[in-house]
C-alpha cells in the first residue's frame, strides 16, 4: 500500500507545500488508487507522481474547505478529457453535491463516464471488494471527518504438501480449496477447505483525518492502527490558537497517536508560517511520538503488508 502526499499544506500554497491532497494505491488490489481530497493543483501534482487520474475510482473528500476541494472540479474534468470511462464515486460532507454540480454546469464541463456522489455521516460504513472505510466526526469550523480504512482479511495459505499426502494434484481442486470452498473429488472424497489453510492474513488499518482540533473519538477509532494521517498545523505550545480555529498542534497530533497505540504517525496540513523551520519540524515531530514523520509534498510511504 502506497501513500503519495501531493499536497501538504495548510490553508494556501506555499513554495514548498501545496494544498492538502493525498492518493493511497493499494499495489495487491491491482494497483487500485484512491484520492483524499483534491486541493487546487492537485493535477500538477499528479503530472509529477505515478498516479494516473484515470486509474482514481475513489474519492475522498474529508471538509468543504477551498484548500481540500478547489482542485476537484478540475481533476473531474481532466479525467474525461483524457479519456476515462470508468464509473468514479466522490465521498464527502452534506454540500458536495451542490458544490462539484454547480462548478461541472456553470462550466460546461461534460464527463464520459458515471459520477456517483454520496454525502457522508458520522458512523458510516462503505463496503468495497477489499476494504470497509468507517466515517468519523471531528471538530473544524465546519462538517470534517476522519476515515478508517480496514482491509479485509486474506485467506491462509493452503497446506500443499499435506493435499499431496492425500493424492490430491495441483489444479482447479486447489483454487478451490484456498477458497475456503468444499470439493468433491473424482473417487467421491469431499475435501473442505478450511481444513487445509493456515490462519488469516489480518488486514491493515488505517486512519485519514481531517481538519480538527483533538477529538477523544478518534483515539478508539484509530486503536491500533498501522498507520495514522493527523494534521498539525501548528507547532506544539500554540495550543489555543489552534483549537480556536479548529486545528491541532503537533503535541496534540503526537497524545492522539500515543493513547490509540498506532503504530506509525505521519503529520500533514503544515502552515506555511513554518516555511523555514522544516528541520525543527521534524525534529520536534520525532521527540513527540518515536517515529513520527512530517510528510513533505511528494513523499511516498509504503505500508508493508502483515506477516501471517
């Protein structure tokens, strides 16, 4: 599972951040790629990733604020222009309709292929062919939400020698039985196949989140995660000012990921006032939480799989 950071800045653009946007491509589930949010020139940033626009069918939009959405109308437009027909489904707060229709009709802008937008609320669950996404609450300045994405277990590897030990040779019985399927045999032997995997493959977990000041929820919604994406916007000691506006600091970010034992954290959002403090940053991130990383625009973090 790969995390591009197309866009890691907060509010406006600075000359070494962009505004917020993130894609995930999950490399086990044919190279399947998922956008959060879509900041104004997320394109550009595409142009400089290994994401293709065309290959999106998710999207993830965490809050209406310009800084998240300003790039969407664009990218939808673009997507057809170079040729895609596949279906896309845009997840966001109330108002995203209105807002992605307005923007396609005062601009004449036509899509080839089926847009399909669901407004979403807190407790929400999508189901997809490899993953659930859960929808959490946070606390902005208007409707934010975090996102759970849990991968669905994978079956246990199948017990070949012990399949031969019963004369059983390789072919369609075995795509069977690793399904978790029954077979009968040629002799009339029935074979179930959960007698013949090993234990489940657990999926990954991981949390997106939004614009917010701290919200407690979010610590059991992101209990043991592989991998937490909190904003911070401002540096730690600066509190009041962030929550004021519906933000977080670093240490705020930092106790989130410490009371939900996840297992890495990665901050974003960054405010551009910090435009010369990168190494502070940093280094302030590691010391709040072992590991922390502050993704810089075009990193990308690669989420090993779970050993059996």
């Amino acid at each position: 599972m790969e995390f591009h950071f197309l866009g890691t800045g907060a509010g406006v653009p600075s000359l070494t951040r962009n505004v917020s946007s993130l894609a995930v491509r999950f490399l086990q589930q044919k190279g399947a790629q998922w956008l959060f949010d879509c900041g104004e020139a997320t394109q550009h940033q595409l142009m400089r990733s290994a994401i293709s626009p065309s290959r999106i069918d998710r999207v993830f939009i965490t809050h209406l604020h310009g800084d998240h959405i300003y790039g969407l109308p664009g990218f939808l437009g673009t997507r057809s222009f170079q040729g895609a027909v596949t279906p896309i489904t845009i997840y966001g707060p109330p108002g995203l309709e209105a807002f992605i229709q307005a923007s396609l009709n005062v601009s004449a802008t036509y899509l080839r292929y089926e847009l399909i937008i669901v407004e979403v609320e807190h407790g929400l669950i999508i189901d997809t062919d490899f993953a659930e996404v859960s929808v959490l609450a946070l606390q902005h300045t208007l409707d934010s939400f975090a996102f759970r994405i849990k991968e669905k277990p994978k079956p246990g590897i199948l017990d070949v020698e012990k399949l031969r030990s019963l004369n059983v040779e390789p072919g369609p019985v075995y795509q069977k039985l690793k399904q978790g399927e029954s077979v009968e045999l040629a002799d009339g032997r029935i074979l179930h196949g959960q007698e013949f995997l090993g234990p489940e493959k657990p999926g990954r977990v991981v949390v997106i989140a939004g614009d917010s000041k701290p919200v407690i929820e979010l610590i059991a919604f992101a209990e043991s995660a592989d991998l937490l994406i909190h904003e911070a916007t401002f540096r730690s000691g600066r509190e009041v000012d962030a929550h004021e506006f519906g933000h977080s600091t670093i240490a705020d970010a930092a106790s989130i990921a410490k009371a939900a034992n996840v297992k890495q954290l990665i901050l974003t959002h960054i405010s551009s006032r910090y435009v010369m403090e990168e190494e502070e940053l940093k280094q302030e991130a590691a010391e709040a939480y072992e590991g922390t990383m502050v993704a810089n625009d075009l990193l990308v973090y690669t989420l090993q799989a779970k050993e059996r």
